[in-house]
C-alpha cells in the first residue's frame, strides 16, 4: 500500500510516546516505521533529526499526547516541523490520546481554553490534517481549521464486548455527560441502559448519589472516553453494585490513571477492566483483572484510507 495517493510514498513517524503503538500501526500498513532520531540535548530541549527522504510523501506522525504531556506534545511539535521544513508532501497528526482535551471550553472566570491553544499550536507546527480517537469532547474537531477524522474506540470495545456473551447487560453511563455514548453501546449491543446521578466535590474527588435506570440483577457495564483518577468511574461502580447489579465491567478508551487511579480500580467491585493501548499500558500495568485492547489496527485503517483517499466515514461506529 505504499503507492497509490498524489503524495507519493506513506510514511509513518513517531516520537518516545508509544513506539510500541506505531509499531503495530506500520506493521498492519505492511510497512517499516520511519527512522528518526528523537532525542534529548543536555539542557532537556527536544532534538529530532529525520534520518531519510519524506520530500513529496505522505506522512503520518503517531503521538499519543499523553503523560508526561508536555513533553509528548512538544516532540508532536519539533516532528511536525522537522518533516514540514523537510518538504513532506502532506503531514497528518494522528493523536491516539489528545492532552489538554478536558478544558474545551470557560466553564469558569479566567480561565484558558488549553484544548483550543493545543489545536493552534499543532496547525501553526505545520500539519495538514489531524487523525484523533475518542476526544473528550467531539466539538474540539472545531478548534482546528484543517480537516479533522474524528474515530471513535467502540467498534474495538463491541466486538470484545459481544464476544463475553454477557447475560441481561445494562450499559450504564457514569455521570450525565457520558450519556449520548452509553446510549451508542447500548442501541449497538441491545442493551439496557441507565445513567449514575454524580456531583462532583472537587475536581479530584466526586459523589455518586443514585441510578436513573434498573440495574438490579444485571450485568452492568460501565462506558467511558477515559480513566484519569479513576473517582468518576470507582464511584459510579460502586454505586450500581449497591443498587445490586450482577457483575460490573469498566470500558474505557484511555487509560491515562494517575493519582490514585490504580488503587481505587483494584479496590472496586469489578470483574474486569477494559481499556485500549492509546496510552502505553505500562502505566495500568498494577490495575486489577485488566485487559488491554489493541487499537493499532483501527488506526491503520484509517491511515490507509486516508492515503489512498477512501471514505473513513464508515469506521465511524457512532
């Protein structure tokens, strides 16, 4: 597949974030991973040097924007440039996580829209499209003023999902937000649904207060687009289970488990959790009954497709 767009050659690149990832991702392209050197100088300022022709190709760089950050999102940064400044033909930035998602909007006074400052960083960089999964929030494809495919992780989760056979399940959105994609796994897998009342006590600490919905003897799973302290979802677990729910699953896109995230898992009434390797699972490495699914061969896809110029319209399960 390495022929066949106006841009020549597709060439897949890549930071210290999640080699692993690309790997995955070039070997479902039946392609080798770009060679480049991304590095440190002493001072800790970011050196990249791309160590073989891209003039005129089609360029993927794969960077997951994920702790520490900052750092993944400045090696995204110098990678898009050095190919830009190289005469790659098109460069699309594929984020399988996308930092600084959380705050898309003022939901108080003085404070940033860092969701919006990130997306004009990475076009100021020099790319020309963006390929991203399961961002916080579907409305930052707005903040880019390039085309954006927007793919979401559930056609990876259903088909783990469907492949459990579980018995009277009832999807169950954590807070009120994640109800539009509850509402998606449950019309997909003909399930159940209901809704966790939560309020928040702080930004690090919620209170699940009751369901909205009929949990009692079933077999509860609860979605979500990422785990971070891991209080929402822990909460809303517990929560169903008092309301006396059969066995609880967790699915969530990324992983990115900081703070207390690990502990509050394993201590939770769940069977299983359920994330995709967006974020290097070295990092849930410690969570109880984990199970890592693979996205690579998602992304691949739409990589593909957008290098030949297919629709990517269809891998868009809601």
């Amino acid at each position: 597949m390495a022929r066949g767009s106006q841009f020549g050659d597709v060439q897949v690149f890549t930071g210290t974030a999640h080699p692993a990832l690309a790997q995955k991702i070039t070997a479902y392209l039946g392609i080798r991973l770009g060679d480049a050197t991304v590095g440190r100088f002493p001072d800790g300022e970011i050196e990249v040097k791309i160590n073989e022709d891209v003039r005129g190709n089609d360029v993927f760089v794969v960077q997951p924007t994920c702790p520490p950050v900052n750092d993944n999102l400045m090696e995204a940064l110098v990678l898009i440039d050095c190919l830009r400044r190289s005469s790659a033909g098109r460069i699309t930035a594929v984020f399988p996580y996308f930092g600084y998602a959380r705050k898309d909007r003022k939901d108080e006074g003085r404070v940033p829209i860092s969701a919006k400052l990130v997306a004009n960083l990475v076009v100021s960089a020099g790319v020309d499209r963006v390929l991203a999964l399961d961002l916080h929030a579907a409305q930052i494809q707005g903040f880019f003023d390039i085309p954006v495919d927007h793919l979401f992780a559930s056609p990876v989760m259903v088909r783990h999902l469907k492949g459990l056979n579980l018995k009277d399940p009832v999807i169950v959105a954590p807070d009120v937000g994640g109800i539009k994609m509850a509402r998606a796994y449950a019309k997909v897998l003909g399930a159940g649904l209901a809704i966790v009342d939560k309020r928040r006590i702080s930004p690090e600490a919620a209170e699940a207060m009751h369901v909205i919905g009929e949990v009692e003897g079933k077999t509860v799973v609860l979605v979500d687009d990422m785990i971070s302290t891991a209080g929402t979802i822990t909460e809303a677990a517990k929560t169903v289970a008092s309301h006396g729910a059969k066995e609880v699953y967790v699915c969530a896109t990324h992983a990115v488990l900081c703070g207390p995230a690990i502990q509050r898992l394993s201590a939770a009434p769940v069977r299983s959790v359920v994330v995709t390797d967006t974020i290097p699972p070295a990092s849930s490495s410690g969570v109880r009954a984990l199970e890592v699914l693979t996205i690579s061969e998602l992304l691949g896809e739409a990589i593909r497709r957008i290098h030949v110029s297919e629709s990517v319209s269809s891998l868009f399960l809601f």
